[in-house]
C-alpha cells in the first residue's frame, strides 16, 4: 500500500514536473514573442521612421536637381504634387512613361524629370548616394497614407497583367534551393525560427505584409522601402539579383497589393 | 431585328475576352519579366533561373496532377547517390553546428565557403533549441519516434536509407517539397549528410534524448 502510494506520488511528481517543463518551454517561446511585441509597442510612440519622413517632406517641397525642380510636379497617380492617398493605389499604369509602376519606379522618373539620371540612381546600392533620398521620398509618401486601404486600381489590361505575371513569379521556383516567394509566404501561421511570416498568397490582414512597408528596422537601424525587402527575399531565395525598380519587383508588388486589396497601411511600420 | 441586342451583347462579351489577358499571353510576359528583370552578383549567376523539370512542375498555386508528381518523384529518386562505403551516419555534434548555420549560396556568400543546412530555419530539433522555424514538421525525437534504437542494425535500415534519401533530394517522395535537394544540388557535402544523419538518428542526438 505505501509502495503503491510512492509510486503514485513518484509518477504525479514527474507527471508535474513534465508538465511544468512543457509549460516552461512554451513561456520561453511565447514571452519571446511577447518580448518582441512589448519591444514593436514601446517604439511604436516614437518609430524612427518618422525621422525619414520628415526628411522626405523637405526633399518633396525642395527644388533640386539639374532643373531645380522640386518634385511638386511630381504624379504619383492623384494628380501633380498630390501625396495623401498615392501610395495604397500603387503600383498602378501611368499614361506618360505607358508602365505600369510602383512608388520607387514612379518616383524614379520624378527624379529624372528633375534632371537626375534614373539608370544611375537604380544602380546606386541601398544605403547610398541619391538611395538615401528615396528612403526618405518613399516614408514621407507612404506615411500620407497611412490608415488607408489598398485599393489598387486594376482597370486596365496592363494593370490586371502585370499583376497576373506577378502571381506567377510569386510560385516561380528556381535556384540551387527551388525556392520561391510562396516557399515561405504561401501558407498562414509558418515562421522561419521565431520570425512569423506573412501569408502573401492569400490577403494577410491589415498592417501585415504588403501593408507594412516601407519598414523602419530596429535589428539594422534602417528604413527599408518594399524595393529593399524584395531584393533581400530574393537574396535569401538564392536568386540572381533583381534590378531596382525592375518590372520582377513591380509585378510582384501588383500581385502583392492586389491581395491586400481592403488591408489597411501602416507603413512606414516598425519591425525587428 | 430582335436578334440585334443578342448580336451587340455577344459582341461585347467577346471584347470583354479580348481586353482580359490569357495564359499564353502572361506566360510570355513573365518569361520576358525574367528575362529583363535579374543580373548577376557573385556567385548568383543568371543559370540559376532555368528550370528543371521538377522546378517548373511545382510553379503554380496548384499543385501539378498526381501522375506528374509520381513521375517526377521517381526521377527525383534516380538521382540519389548512396553512400559508396555504406556508411551513413557521421558526428551529431557537427550535424547539430550544420542545423544551426543557415547561409551558403547566397549572392553575398563568398566563392568556396562550405554552406550550413539552414535545418532551425524550418524544423524543430534539439529541445533546448527554441528558436525554430515551423514551415516543416518537428523532427524532436526523430529516430526515437521511428523506432531506431541502433542506426547501424538491419532493423534500421530502411529507416535510415529512406532519411539518406530524403536530404539528399527531398522531391523523391514529394515532388512538391519546399525542402531543398541538399545532396542533388550540392549544397551539403556527402560528410555533411552524414552528420545531419547523425543529428536525425544517432540515440545519443539531442534530438532523441529526452
């Protein structure tokens, strides 16, 4: 009988201990993402991408470039200097350079407009030169939209293709890895270690995925336009590399901000 | 007379078709978008966008018919190199370091660097490793759960042929696997595989402790 108690009370002991292992293990893992979450909503009152955004506010007024021209004739689809409400219609055709562009790409031949030369600008690494500017062009633009929703228009044919050719590129699996963007963004609920993916095949919800950039990034201290993120996702996928502003990159973000369509833009976000 | 609005709304239906793009039509833009769209950078070269057939197969929201699948697995398997001295299983130790380590063959990976197995990016593995990915299932307790007490017994064997054959070239038994061909690919060395066997199905691995 006593034996019998010792054992019950053994097994129960490791049963408690076991269990409170497990529990053990999932508190490290959820107050690893809490940690993360706390972190995002103490920066979040001050997310320094509101430094790049005051900066592209001064560059949007200011005449610069060979021309001196500031880019107050600049139509990023709602009409000359119009900002508020440019960046949840983008990427979107535009009747003059007959493209279907993205903010990067649009704001590229603003830049050319000014006199700048637009090859030599995309071939700029991130981080340098006249790329330091579109960082803070493509925070102060975005951020005129924030609360808005995705509303891409898709009208025209090129429009509604190019975000056709972007659903293809988005399964497109190639490389030494067979990765493609849906590889890690095609199904909802996955990580890569502790990092949640957004599920891009599908409309990830607001603020989540194509909604929440450009992104101010705490682990590299830098504002990162959508131009950014794809080229390091292609990196990551073990892909050539994609030119900046490159119909890949627009096509892709059609696609993507197709699906958000109704997602509403926190962009410029804050992220790890 | 009254055949006359039919003929104007067949006759606008079939605008409609004409103003929505086809398939045929997206296929040659999005090849065109590749074609003008990457460059090379380091050891990224642009061969890397030419598809082999199980590549192209598994391009599509859908996944290709089932006896596409099948006939791809089975020249997927083909392609399996067993080791020659039939010795699979290596040090976990250094299978654990290749678990942990996720570059390699990058465009800023330098030339002639080995690669890691990038295996925490999307397996759970050794319990004190909490940072995990979740994109393939939990390989915690792998060998123990499958019943391998000794790798190097006969009972095991199937066991341990069939993980060989799995991180060599994943797409042998699913053609569609978002897990790379680490052995067909030449990502991991067979010495690599080894370890990561080790990892996978040594009773001494983290992985099968308790």
């Amino acid at each position: 009988m006593k034996q019998r108690h010792a054992a019950a009370a053994w097994a129960a002991g490791v049963l408690a201990v076991s269990g409170l292992c497990m529990q053990a293990q999932a508190q490290a893992q959820t107050s690893t993402a809490d940690g993360i979450a706390q972190y995002r909503a103490l920066l979040a009152d001050g997310n320094p991408a509101e430094l790049w955004e005051a900066k592209g506010e001064l560059l949007w007024t200011q005449k610069r470039g060979p021309k001196k021209l500031s880019f107050e004739t600049c139509d990023l689809g709602q009409g000359p200097g119009i900002v508020k409400g440019a960046f949840v219609e983008l990427p979107r055709w535009f009747a003059d350079t007959r493209r279907v562009q993205d903010l990067e790409s649009r704001l590229l031949t603003c830049l050319e407009a000014q006199g700048f030369n637009a090859a030599e600008i995309a071939a700029t690494p991130f981080g340098r030169g006249e790329q330091v500017n579109l960082e803070a062009l493509v925070a102060y633009v975005s951020a005129a939209s924030r609360g808005l929703k995705f509303n891409l228009p898709q009208g025209r044919i090129e429009e509604r293709q190019m975000a056709e050719a972007g659903k293809r590129l988005f399964y497109f699996r190639a490389g030494p890895y067979d990765f493609s963007c849906a590889s890690c963004h095609g199904e909802p609920g996955k990580r890569i270690r502790l990092q949640d993916l957004p599920d891009l095949a599908r409309s990830p919800g607001d603020g989540v995925g194509f909604a929440a950039w450009p992104a101010y990034r705490v682990s590299s201290g830098e504002l990162w336009s959508m131009q950014r993120r794809l080229n390091d996702c292609y990196r990551q996928q073990r892909f050539p590399f994609p030119g900046y502003a490159s119909d890949a990159t627009i096509a892709l973000a059609s696609f993507m901000g197709v699906q958000a369509r109704g997602a509403v833009s926190i962009a410029p976000a804050l992220k790890r | 007379m009254r055949a006359f609005p039919k003929l104007i709304a067949l006759a606008a239906a079939l605008a409609g078709c004409a103003t929505a793009p086809g398939p045929q039509e997206t296929d040659r833009l999005t090849q065109a978008i590749l074609a003008s769209s990457f460059r090379e950078q380091g050891i990224a070269k642009l061969d890397r966008l030419t598809q082999d057939e199980a590549q192209q197969a598994c391009s599509a929201e859908a996944p290709p018919a089932e006896a596409v699948a099948k006939r791809i697995e089975a020249a997927q398997f083909a392609t399996i190199q067993w080791p020659a001295d039939g010795v699979y299983l290596g040090d976990w130790r250094e299978g654990e370091k290749l678990a942990q380590n996720g570059r390699g063959m990058t465009w800023s990976d330098p030339e002639g660097v080995p690669s890691g197995g990038n295996c925490y990016n999307c397996h759970q593995l050794a319990k004190a490793e909490i940072s995990y990915g979740t994109i393939g299932p939990s390989l915690y307790q792998y060998g123990k759960l499958r019943g391998v007490a000794d790798p190097a017994a006969p009972a095991a064997r199937e066991m341990v042929r069939y993980t060989w054959g799995k991180l060599w070239n994943a797409k042998a038994t699913n053609a569609c696997s978002n897990m790379p061909r680490f052995g067909h690919a030449g990502v991991l060395t067979p010495a690599q595989l080894r370890d990561l066997m080790a990892l996978l199905l040594d009773p001494a691995s983290p992985v099968n402790a308790r």
